[in-house]
C-alpha cells in the first residue's frame, strides 16, 4: 500500500503518453456506441487490464467490472473494422462487449445482457443490440465458467412477503440508497475536475492521490476499504456489528482512487457502499440482513448507472428469486430519487438522439 504512489506516478506517466483512451475508460464506450466516434485503440485492452489489477494489487479502491467492459467493447470494436461492417452493425457490436464483460465477470449472463443495453441511454433499451448482447454474456459466462473461474457466492436471503408497512420501508431504503448514490457521483466527479485544475500534471496528480489514500489507511487502521472489499461485502449479509460508517470510508477511498485517475470500476465499490449501508438500514427498520444488503447492493449501483432492470436482475441471478419484488422496488426508487445523474457522464438522457 505505501507503495502506491509511486504507482500512481508510474501509470501516470504511461497513461499520459499511450493511454489517453484508456484514461476515457467507460464514457468512451459509450460515446462510441452513441456517437460513431474513432476507433477504440486496440492497446486499450491490454493496457486497462495492467492497470486495474496493479490498482488492485496496490491496495487501490476500484472495483473489476471496468476492464471487463472495456476489454469486451475494444475487441468487438477491432472485430467490427477489421470485417468493415456497418455503422448500425459496430453500436451492437460495442453493445454486445459491454454485456459480455459485464456479465461474464459476474456471473450474470442475463443481467449482462440488460446492462449492454441499458447502459448508453438513461431511460431506454436497445433493442436492435439485444440478439449480439445476449450471445456475448451467455459464451462469456459459459467460458469463465469452463476455465474453472468460480464468483463469489453470498447468503441467500429467506422469501419475505411484501406488505404495505414493508413496502413504505423499502421507499424510506431506496431514498437512503439514491443519497449514497449521489454523494458518490458528485464526489468522484468533483475530485476529478478539482484534482486537474490544481495538478495538471497526470503523474503528479495520481502520485498525490495514492498518497492520500495512503494516509486515510493510516489514519483509519482498517484495511476493508481497500481492493475489492469482497469480505466486508459478504460480511455485511451476516454481520448485525458491522461498522456503521464502513459504507462512508469506502465511498471516500474510491472516489480518490478513481477519480485522480487510478484504473478500475465503479460497480464492486458500489456494491460494498449498497450493502453496507443496506445492513445498517436493514438493523434500523427491521428487515432481514441478507435481504436488506442485497437490496442495498444492486440499488447503489441501480442508482449510479441508471440501470435498475439489469441490477434488478443481476440481484436474482447471483442470490435467487427471494429477492423479488423487494430489489425491484429498492432499484427503481433510487434510480428516480437520483435524476439524471451518472457515474458515467457520456451516457445519453432519453430525450437525447442515440
């Protein structure tokens, strides 16, 4: 961990030379998908690979998902100019990488499916992309799985039926969620404009928010908000003592790490965020923890991609059909009380041309 700003130095320095587009991550993607932009460098996958697991290895606060999507929307990118194919055909075919590196990586083929479409335009489902999207998170996922990959499994929450009084307790949930969301959004982008304007210099910038990370591990003493976090997520499906400030410390870290420009991805950490913020809600107004972290996981991330169907999904996916309709309730009332923000500014509000 003490190393990581010179790690941070390192990758700025390579970043600012070769990997502009990498630099872009995410919002690239999607403004290829929108926008027909230039061609997605071919270096970009190896390069944001490189990174995220250094990011990690370092003890930098990033989630995966953020590579797997890139990764899959570069080679589907090179695939689509090397066959010369049709504008319309390369949208889908960008579609098809997001939902195949998102779903393979979780473990969600369908929630993947729904993510590829869902992700470019708040408020809209691209259809025409729905047959290669499908294709690509279903071979993706059957090929994690032939490696012998194995994704984490959480405790499955018992089946609860919904009543009224549940139901307003899911609304007061999904608020508190959609304020999680925010707090994350408007941060990480602060910290980004702010950081550039008082240090231009990339490498200079990445070297000084390594050390900032650096210095809240040690002021803090816990190191469950660096990495992945994967523990303090499973953690927060059992755990009725954990920490009720752990949902805060992790949204600071990530949006120092991500937002002076280290690689990674915004869904892990938000993952953490939602289900511990979940298991504090779900002590406060006496819902089961398992299913009170699941609700808080998918909806955190629901709300700061404007992606409630996919989430909806992906919770059913990974911890079973108990979690309906409560997830669906928790995604979607946090998806509206968020507006129109996102943790990825090129996505298209629905009013907009895609």
């Amino acid at each position: 961990v003490y190393a990581l700003p010179l790690l941070g130095l390192g990758m700025g320095y390579v970043n600012r030379r070769w990997g502009a587009a990498v630099l872009a991550g995410n919002n690239l993607v999607i403004d290829s998908v929108n926008e027909q932009g230039p061609r997605l460098p071919l270096r970009m996958a190896p390069m944001v690979l490189i990174g995220t697991v250094l990011t990690h290895l370092f003890g930098g606060s990033a989630g995966r998902e953020g590579a797997a999507v890139q990764i899959g929307a570069t080679l589907s990118d090179d695939i689509s100019h090397r066959l010369r194919l049709s504008p319309e055909m390369r949208s889908n075919l960008l579609s098809a990488g997001i939902a195949g590196g998102f779903g393979s990586v979780f473990g969600t083929p369908i929630a993947g499916t729904l993510f590829g479409l869902e992700v470019v335009c708040c408020g809209r489902l691209r259809y025409r992309a729905l047959m290669p999207a499908l294709v690509a998170a279903v071979v993706g996922d059957w090929i994690v799985r032939a490696l012998g990959i194995r994704h984490t499994h959480y405790t499955r929450p018992e089946s609860v039926s919904l009543d009224p009084l549940l139901l307003l307790k899911w609304v007061v949930f999904g608020v508190a969620i959609a304020m999680l969301a925010v707090a994350f959004i408007e941060l990480t982008h602060w910290i980004k404009d702010r950081s550039a304007q008082v240090i231009p210099s990339l490498p200079l910038r990445m070297a000084a928010g390594g050390a900032m990370v650096v210095v809240m591990w040690a002021v803090i003493g816990d190191s469950a908000f660096l990495g992945l976090g994967i523990p303090t997520i499973e953690r927060a499906f059992l755990d009725a003592s954990l920490p009720w400030y752990y949902f805060a410390g992790k949204l600071l870290f990530t949006a120092v790490t991500l937002g002076v420009g280290f690689l990674g991805g915004e869904v892990t950490p938000l993952f953490f965020m939602g289900s511990t913020l979940g298991n504090v809600l779900g002590r406060l107004l006496g819902i089961p923890l398992p299913l009170a972290a699941g609700a808080g996981m998918a909806g955190a991330f629901a709300a700061a991609s404007n992606t409630p169907l996919a989430l909806s999904v992906m919770a059913v996916e990974i911890l079973g059909v108990e979690m309906l309709p409560h997830v669906v309730i928790v995604c979607v009332v946090a998806y509206l009380a968020t507006g129109r923000r996102c943790i990825y500014p090129a996505q298209r509000a629905l009013s907009e041309k895609v």
